[in-house]
C-alpha cells in the first residue's frame, strides 16, 4: 500500500471510530454498566416483591420453620422469597440485617430489605422485624394477624419503629 493511500485509510477508519463513539456517548448506549445493574437489580426486587404477594394472608408463627411455606415468621419469608431468586439469606432478622449494604430511606427500592425494632422484644435500637420495601412507601412483610401482608412504612407503627434498611440485589 502507497503511503498517500494508507494515510486516506488512516483518516476513514479514524473518522468512523470518533462517528461510532459519539453515536454511543450520545444514545447512552454502552456508558453506564451501573445504570444496567440498577435497572436489572429494580426489576429483580420487584419480580422478589410480586413473588411475596402470592403468600397474602399466609399465618405467621414466630420461629417458623424455613421448609414451609404453610406459615412464615418474618425471616423465614424473607428468607424464602428471596431464595427463590437466587439471593440467600441468613436465617434470623438480626442477621440479614447485616448483609448488603446500607441504603437511606429516601433512596429505598423495591426488594430492598428494612428492618425495625417492633414488638414486645424492642428497645427501640435492636432489629426485631424484617420486611420487604415493595415501592409507593409500603413494605410487604409477615407478622400477627393478617399475616402476610402489605403496610405504610410512612405512617403508624412501621414508621416510628423504622431503624435501617440494606440493599441486597
């Protein structure tokens, strides 16, 4: 290849490479793996949630065991909600709630876990209760009567007894 014909090459594939990258840069496509994982981590935190929402009205028993799905206590539910798509979870509430990693309140998503200090056992600074945010400022979670159920995280009990939240997915 003459010299004068490499460099006219040079220059074509130079221009189609800075066409192709502003192309890119410009739809977005290809420049954010963190904003692909969001979107794949949302979707799975909702499918978790959607999942959860065909136990409404299971019973719960505190210290259920983790091989039925004829009652849950909160932990077992989370626990197997999240099994069923591949995200294991330790056994008690106090335990998942050191897993993942911490999330504010304001930037709750669905499949996030929250966690409370609730019930004749709180002191108001220990984990207690689990649940699932479920987006819309509701949780889906298992306890007392009704059992599985969804509540207002922004109002009554679950707001004042809120205490953290983590990030699993």
């Amino acid at each position: 290849m003459k010299k004068h014909q490499w460099f006219k090459q040079a220059i074509i594939i130079g221009m189609s490479t800075t066409i192709g990258l502003t192309t890119l840069m410009a739809t977005g496509a290809g420049t954010s793996p963190v904003a692909a994982a969001s979107v794949s981590a949302t979707s799975k935190g909702q499918n978790i949630v959607n999942f959860g929402k065909k136990y409404m009205g299971v019973r719960y028993v505190f210290g259920a065991s983790t091989s039925t799905t004829r009652y849950f206590d909160c932990s077992s539910f989370t626990k197997y909600i999240f099994g069923k798509y591949g995200k294991y979870l330790p056994r008690t509430s106090v335990a998942q709630s050191k897993v993942g990693v911490a999330v504010s309140r304001a930037n709750l998503r669905p499949g996030d876990l929250v966690f409370f200090s609730s019930g004749s056992r709180a002191t108001g600074r220990n984990v207690t209760h689990v649940a699932v945010y479920a987006g819309n400022g509701k949780i889906l979670h298992t306890y007392g009567s009704p059992g599985v159920t969804i509540s207002s995280l922004t109002s009554g009990n679950w707001n004042r007894t809120y205490l953290k939240a983590r990030r699993v997915l």
